[in-house]
C-alpha cells in the first residue's frame, strides 16, 4: 500500500479531546476495503460492501474494525444507519450483522449463508462498528488500551472513527444519518448522539448529519433497570414474593458491587427462574447450554438467546464461519492484530471496563431538547432489560403525552403498542425477547421504516366492503 499517499487534513481540539482526520485518495481505499463474494455465499447480491480498520488513536495504536453495506436499491438516495451492539464488549458483526438487521446469515453448519429478508439495508445503508478495542477484530498495539475501555473512550474513538470513515466515503458526507443499537449500546448511542452534537457546535459545521437515533431494550438508568426487572420477573411468575420483596430492598448499585445479602438474593433469583433463556424467557436454549442466567441480574448485559422458529444456536454458527480463515481473508482481517480465537463478545472488555455512569437520563434531557428524533423499543418477552424497565426510564423523563398508548399493527395483527411523547416515541413489540430483529425480523423492520420516515407506527387499516 505505499503507492497509496496519506495526506493529514485538519487537527482539531474538541473539548480535551484532539482529533487528527487523516485519508488516503478515498476511492482508492474504498477499493482497498471492497468485498467481493463471502465463502458460502451462493446468491447474489445488489449491493456492494466494504470491510476493514480505522485507526482512532495514532500514537496508541487503536483501530476499529467496521463492515459497511449499501441500501441494496438506490444507496445513493438513503440515509446512512450506524448499528452498535453492547455488552459491553460484544461484537455488532456477530449479532447486529449476523443475527440481527443485516444481510449476511449464518446456516447452522457454520460454513454457508444465507440472505435475510428482513435486513435494513433494504431501507438505509448499514455501518457496523465493532467497538471499542478489543472487540473480536478491533486491536490497539498498546494492551493496556484492552484493560481501560470505558463508557466516555469509547464515545470519542468511536467520534474519531465516524470523522475518518467519512473522508474514507466522501459520497456519504451531510447524508441523513442516524444511529441505533440495544443493550449496553443504551449507553454508547446517546452518549456518541451528544459527542457528535457537541464536535458539531464546537466546530461550527455541521460534519456528521445527525437526524436522531434509535435504542432498544436499553440499560438506560440503574435504579429504573433494576426496579423494572424485579416486577417483571415477579409479574411474569418466574420468582417468589419473598424474593421480589427483597430484590426490591436491594438498591441499583448493588447491580454493580452487590452487599453479601443482595449477592444471595440474586443467587436465589437465579435459582428460581431455572434453566429458561432470561433474554427470551418463553423459548428454548441452545442444547449443551445448561444454564444461561448467572448474568441476568449483573448490570453488564451479555446479548442474547433466540426465538421458536429460529435457531437458538446462531452464536455458535456465529463462532464458527467467523473463525474460518478464507473468511477473515475475505474481510480483510489483518493476520497479524487477529484474535487468537475470535469469539462474540470480549470477557476481558467487559470485566475490565472502567467508567459506566448510573443514568443517561440527563443526556436523555440535553439530546431531547436538541430536536433530534428519539425512539426508543423493547421486545416484551426480555428479562434482563424488560419493558418495565424502559417504561419506568420513560416516566422519569416527564414528558408530555403527544399520542396516548394504542396497539399497532402488521398486515392487520397487533405487532405492539406504542405511545408518543414530546421529544419521544416508545414501541413494545410483541413476543420479541432481548434482540428485536432477531425474535421479531419483520415487526423490526416495520418498527425502523416508521422511524426513518419520522411517521407513527403502523394502524389497522380498515377494508370496506365498496
């Protein structure tokens, strides 16, 4: 690649934060990042795909692993989408791409593709971010970098990443742009939203679009998560009354550094829900895992589990197609900085990380009085982030009631229920667990046209008889 020149355009302090935006000539490195046909793929495809790093700390030596795909009709004309899984430390290639909203996959022999009907790249063209380092084939050359992610980091890396990609894709500069993820991306997204907000006043240009972003079942606020999972789980029969009543007695932190007496309330908690999936408490494991709920009640969500009549070992074909080498060469994963074992979430980013505020409520605040778009959506058959949860986050914002709580609908059956606020719009979907493009595709999509085209959700359309 040294025929290729790089050429520094600006640096700029922003805040304390000093952001250096370098490029080669773009198009010869979006040749570069181009992806051709992916091993087991046996169909065609309308759109082209790009893959590779950004580098978002020079002197550190961290660099962001990203897989773009254009709309696969018209890209040049929709709104670009930036996708964030959570964890934190999970892989938004592995659920966001692989199980989720994206185009690409997985069969169960780890090894072929298919092509998913419902992926949102039908209605926008899709970035995914693997962030922040040390997620699967994000890397820094410092590993200590590795052991001090942290909520505030990750939002300016993932800032820098944003200011690099688009002199990378020039064609996507002032496009509509909005941002969406679930889990702990409920912190990454609204603190990347007030990041790019702020870069933009502070510069004085308007260098990223923002339109609005969209989360589901969000950590949004400690005391309001932990409130909401104990009435779920109590409401939804999977735990006794003595141990709602002493969850309850047990205050938000105790997510984080649990006393001795909350930790055996927890444990006990664990006991009582059995070995039932907490990210989908009606539908089945994978087989071999025998039990999926040590983690329901920390405060650092792992990602999920999957719905009847999908596959509930997706992470394993995940695991196993992303492991391939012919398939690390085709991403153009860099052999040297890879993963020794790539795997859909980073034990060590998550043990590790470092500055988690209790609430966004306040960003929440700020972002809404922005005028950006704001919806927020939850599947209702999630234990671990329910929809008591984000209901009780809502009301503590106290926002006027725009349009009262009402079902909307898919092709004339009630998908959810939805209400709208000043500032922002809720929508349960029904029967969806913890991944709401995974347990519901169709109801997901229909749930992320109505938020791009800033319209209510659907209602049932009513056929006369003329």
């Amino acid at each position: 690649m040294g025929w290729s020149q790089v050429i520094t355009l600006t640096t700029l302090v922003v805040g304390a934060m000093a952001i250096t935006v370098t490029c080669s000539s773009p198009f010869v490195q979006q040749k570069l990042d181009k992806v051709g046909k992916l091993p087991g793929q046996s169909f065609d495809i309308k759109f082209q795909h790009y893959s590779g790093y950004v580098t978002v700390n020079e002197e550190a030596g961290r660099v962001l692993f990203y897989w773009f795909m254009e709309a696969d009709q018209d890209p040049q004309t929709k709104p670009l989408l930036l996708w964030l899984n959570g964890g934190p430390g999970c892989s938004s290639i592995a659920y966001g791409e692989a199980e989720e909203i994206g185009p690409f996959h997985i069969n169960p022999d780890g090894k072929t593709l298919y092509l998913n009907p419902y992926s949102w790249n039908q209605v926008a063209n899709v970035l995914f971010l693997d962030s922040p380092v040390g997620v699967e084939f994000s890397y820094s050359n410092t590993s200590s970098d590795i052991l001090n992610n942290g909520d505030k980091r990750t939002a300016e890396d993932s800032l820098t990443f944003l200011l690099k990609w688009f002199e990378r894709f020039p064609q996507y500069k002032g496009r509509d742009f909005f941002i969406a993820g679930e889990s702990y991306a409920g912190h990454y997204v609204p603190q990347l939203s007030q990041a790019i907000l702020k870069y933009n006043s502070e510069t004085k240009k308007n260098a990223i679009n923002l339109k609005g972003y969209l989360v589901g079942n969000a950590l949004t606020d400690d005391f309001h998560d932990h409130l909401g999972v104990a009435q779920f789980m109590w409401a939804s029969g999977l735990i006794s009354d003595q141990t709602y009543k002493l969850l309850n007695q047990c205050d938000s932190e105790s997510f984080v550094h649990p006393s001795n007496s909350c930790g055996q309330v927890f444990e006990n908690a664990d006991v009582e829900l059995g070995n039932i999936d907490p990210y989908s408490i009606f539908t089945s494991l994978c087989p071999g895992n025998v039990s999926q709920t040590k983690q329901l009640l920390r405060r650092k969500h792992r990602f999920g589990r999957l719905n009847e009549g999908y596959d509930p070992c997706t992470e394993k074909h995940s695991t196993a197609y992303f492991n391939l080498p012919e398939v690390q060469k085709a991403l153009h994963v860099d052999q040297d900085h890879k993963p020794s074992k790539w795997e859909t979430c980073s034990e060590a980013v998550n043990i590790n990380w470092k500055d988690s505020p209790s609430t966004v409520l306040d960003v929440y605040h700020e972002l809404i009085g922005s005028g950006l778009r704001i919806w927020m959506f939850s599947g209702d058959t999630d234990s671990v982030i329910p929809v008591t949860s984000t209901r009780y986050s809502i009301d503590a914002l106290k926002l006027p009631t725009v349009s009262p709580w009402r079902p909307w609908y898919d092709e004339g059956k009630v998908g959810g229920w939805t209400q709208e606020y000043d500032g922002l719009t809720f929508v349960a979907v029904r029967g969806a667990g913890h991944e709401v493009p995974l347990h519901r595709p169709k109801l997901a999509l229909s749930l992320f046209k109505a938020f791009i085209a800033g319209t209510s959700m659907p209602t049932l359309q009513l056929v006369s008889d003329s």
